[in-house]
C-alpha cells in the first residue's frame, strides 16, 4: 500500500499513541463514517439508496 507523506506522519503518530488514545480515535473516526451514512464495504446487499441524505444536489445549467 502506498501512503503519500501526510499519511505516512499519521501512522507514525498513530503507533506513538496509547492504547486508550488509539481507542478514542478509531471511536471518532467509526462516529464520522455514521454521520457520513457510508454503506459498509462488506455488505454485497448494501445499496446507495437512503445514504444520500447528506449530499447537496448540483443544480442543473439552463
């Protein structure tokens, strides 16, 4: 897998972290994907349908 620099700095300090502070942080990451309504990767059912809610629609050109 490659990372760019700003993700490579994440994960070095990410490993520094406590096991308490890396609890906390993939918490708030799980709390960001919910508010996002991502349908989950593993679900092969999971369709795009009522996740939209979030998304501002384009408006068209006349």
């Amino acid at each position: 897998m490659d990372l760019n620099r700003q993700e490579k700095q994440l994960v070095r300090l990410f490993r520094d972290c406590t096991k308490e502070q890396r609890i906390l942080i993939l918490d708030a990451v799980n709390e960001m994907v919910l508010a996002q309504k991502v349908p989950p990767l593993d679900d092969p059912k999971a369709t795009l349908s009522g996740y939209q809610d979030n998304v501002l629609p384009f408006k068209k050109k006349a």
